[in-house]
C-alpha cells in the first residue's frame, strides 16, 4: 500500500520491451514469433521462390525478430539448445533433410552455406 493506494501483485508484465515473469522468459516470446515467422515464409513462398531467396527473407525478418532487444539475455545451456533447434528446423525445411535422414546440424550448415555462394 502506497498513499493510501492499494499495489496490484501481478506475475507477468513488459518493462522497456521485455517480458517479466514467473512463469514465461522473454525467449519463450521470441521463439513463438520466430516459428510464426518461418511458418509464414514456408506457407507463402512454397516452391515458387528458390531457397537462396527464402534463406535471405528469413535473415531479414525471422532472425531479426528473434535477435531484437537480446543484448542483455543470459542464456542457460537448455535454452541455447532450444534457439539452435528452432534454428535447425527452419533449415531442414529449406533444404528438404527430415530427421530421418540423420543429418547431423553441422552437415546441415554446411549445404546453407552452398546454397550461400
């Protein structure tokens, strides 16, 4: 109580941009818009456009949203782990490897960067 004004307790609120909360991390939101992203990059530009181009709108725009207002984020290892698999699916998608070919992800980097040059 402050001034005779009772403090509303909550659990969840966004100071200068980022989320705090008991339960969620920022990354939580970070990850959700990086997948919407992705999935709109794939349901949009299919087969029409080539995946050096897909590659690109997803650097512009997925990897941005994802990177936005991280400078201060202190990651734990489970939470690396998890911006690399969301990473990695994007990548397998692109260049059409599922998970039962077995690919390992520095393979996967690799083909990304000849699809690069």
């Amino acid at each position: 109580m402050i001034n005779n004004n009772i403090i509303e307790q909550v659990t969840d609120f966004r100071y200068l941009g980022y989320r705090i909360s008991e339960y969620k991390s920022d990354l939580e939101d970070k990850l959700q818009t990086y997948s919407k992203i992705n999935g709109a990059i794939r349901r949009h530009f299919g087969k029409q456009v080539n995946k050096e181009t897909k590659l690109r709108i997803h650097n512009i725009t997925a990897k941005t949203a994802l990177k936005f207002e991280s400078e201060a984020w202190v990651l734990k290892k489970r939470e690396e782990q998890r911006l690399e698999a969301a990473q990695m699916k994007f990548l397998r998608h692109l260049l059409g490897i599922t998970k039962l070919d077995k690919e390992k992800n520095q393979c996967i980097r690799e083909k990304k960067q000849e699809h690069r040059t």
